[in-house]
C-alpha cells in the first residue's frame, strides 16, 4: 500500500525550546517512537493536557509555537498515532501546517488525518470570512456588517489554573467563528449555522426546534444593519465540573426593528482543536415595546443586560 504523502503549507522559525515539529523522516514509525514523542510532549505541555476518552484522543497544546499534538490513545482505531496541526502566517492569510505519525494500521490513521485536513479548510474558510467581513473602509456601522475589530479578551479569575492564558490562534479563531456563525444565520443560512454546534448541543436542541424561533427572530427584527463582538471571556476547566477551553463572546447588535438586542455565545473547543457553539443568549426588546417604556427604563434595562 502507497504511504500517505504530507505537505507542509508553510515554514515557521522556531524557538529553541519548542517542540520539534517533525520529528521523524517518515509516516511510519514504531510504537517506540511514538511513546517517545507522547512522553516528550506530555512532560513538555502538561498543563494542556485535555482527555476525551469518547474519542479515544489526548491533545496538548504548545503556548511557545502554538502548535497542537493529538494524540490517539487504546480504543481509537489509528492508534498509535498522532496529528500535529500548526497555525501560521504567510503572504496570503493564516494557513495551518500539518504533519501526523503512525505505528498502526495506516487506513485508519489515513482517514483521522484527512479529517484533520477537512478540519483545517474549514478554519481557513472562517478565518477568510473574518478577513472579509469589514473593508478597511468599513467600521462596526456598517450595514450588515460584524465589527472585525479584536474584542475585549478576558481570563475567568475562576480558573483551575490561574496561570492560564488562551493562545494568539485560539483568540483569532473563536472570533473568525462567531463572525461566520452570525453571517450564516443573519443571512437565512441556518444549516449552517446550526453545523457550528458541538454534539451535544444538537442532542439538546434538535434543528427543527431551533430553525423556528430564529427564522421567527430575523423575521420580527428586519435587517441587521451592524453586530459588535464586545468582549471574549476565556475559560479553562472552569470549577462548576466542566473540562476544556470555553469562550464566552459577548455582542450587540442593531436590527431595523429592535430597540436592543445583546447577548453571548459559548464555544468549548473539540479534541481536533475547533470551536463548537454549546450555549447561546439572545435579550431582545423591540421598539414598539420600548416605546411604552418609561424614561430612563431602557438604559436600566441596556445596563441590566450589560448591552
């Protein structure tokens, strides 16, 4: 059988203390090899380390080359094997490298990595859409528009690990993803939009249940004419039992005819290092009913739901 062949998007200079991206010639190692570079990398990024047994995956993520390791572990069928994937900057845009081992069967490494490698479009896709949400002539009014402006980052005091800081490329890429999530379901787009949400979320909320009140929404509230990020709340293995990263972006919005509208979207990272949408908030008062409001009422209001 013909070994799956690798190409690398893009070259990046290296601390020397980073983690040495490829560290064999070849695809195909021993099972030795590959508990060496686990070991290294484990020992090295600990205080990443995310478990997600239903995967059968271990992921760490470097804060040096911000760089992350999915590691397969007993149960999962390429195992073992490994996926690296790289953020980097070029000429054209934000690409991701990618580079992955196995000392398995190959079929099965073959299909995590070409997963991987969908996984990666799509994230170049969103990172185009963040690109081309706002022109250099445009700002956060603009008609239709998502402000492209890096919102107000923020690390939950709540976390675990106090020493915790979110990466450069986790910080562009929730908010490429909220930016696309809100175009697709602006825009009608909501199948979309609904494929942005984590399993989970779609057991809880089955499509059907949330297409109707949101196409009741965009009919109810006319066109946006501009949505602001406000701010992204980062958490990691908050104290309430969660594990994982999760982003909490804050944003308003104006509609043609709603007098306020504000709320958040959670994004928990997945074991092959995207966002999903786990929760989300809509706080809506449309103008008919903020006319009946008395004064003052509506900045109370504005400032109750921190609009």
């Amino acid at each position: 059988m013909r070994l799956v062949t690798f190409s690398l998007l893009a070259t990046l200079a290296f601390a020397l203390h980073a983690q040495e991206f490829k560290p064999y010639s070849r695809a195909r190692i021993t099972a030795e090899q590959w508990k060496a570079y686990f070991d290294e990398v484990s020992t090295k990024y600990a205080s990443s380390r995310r478990e997600f047994p239903g995967e059968h995956l271990v992921v760490f993520e470097a804060a040096d080359s911000y760089a992350t390791y999915a590691f397969t572990q007993p149960g999962h069928p390429a195992h073992p094997a490994w996926v690296t994937r790289q953020p980097v900057q070029d000429n054209v845009g934000v690409q991701i490298r990618q580079i992955g081992y196995f000392a398995g069967e190959e079929a099965p490494f073959a299909q995590m990595f070409r997963q991987y490698q969908e996984l990666n479009a799509r994230i170049r896709e969103d990172f185009k859409n963040k690109s081309t949400a706002v022109t250099p002539a445009q700002d956060a009014k603009t008609p239709g528009s998502v402000s492209a402006t890096v919102p107000e980052q923020a690390v939950a005091a709540s976390n675990r690990d106090s020493d915790w800081h979110p990466a450069p490329s986790q910080v562009s890429l929730v908010q490429a993803q909220t930016i696309s999530y809100f175009s697709a379901r602006d825009s009608g787009r909501l199948d979309e939009a609904y494929a942005k949400f984590s399993p989970t979320q779609k057991e809880t909320v089955p499509f059907e249940a949330w297409r109707a009140p949101i196409e009741g929404f965009n009919a109810k509230a006319g066109p946006v004419t501009a949505r602001t990020l406000r701010k992204i709340t980062w958490y990691k293995d908050p104290p309430d039992g969660r594990l994982g990263v999760y982003a909490a972006v804050d944003f308003s919005s104006e509609f043609a005819n709603l007098a306020l509208h504000c709320g958040y979207v959670v994004w928990h990272q997945q074991p092959d290092g995207s966002f999903a949408v786990v929760r989300e908030e809509d706080n809506v008062i449309d103008k008919p009913t903020a006319a009946k409001l008395k004064p003052g009422d509506l900045e109370r209001i504005r400032a109750q739901f921190r609009c």
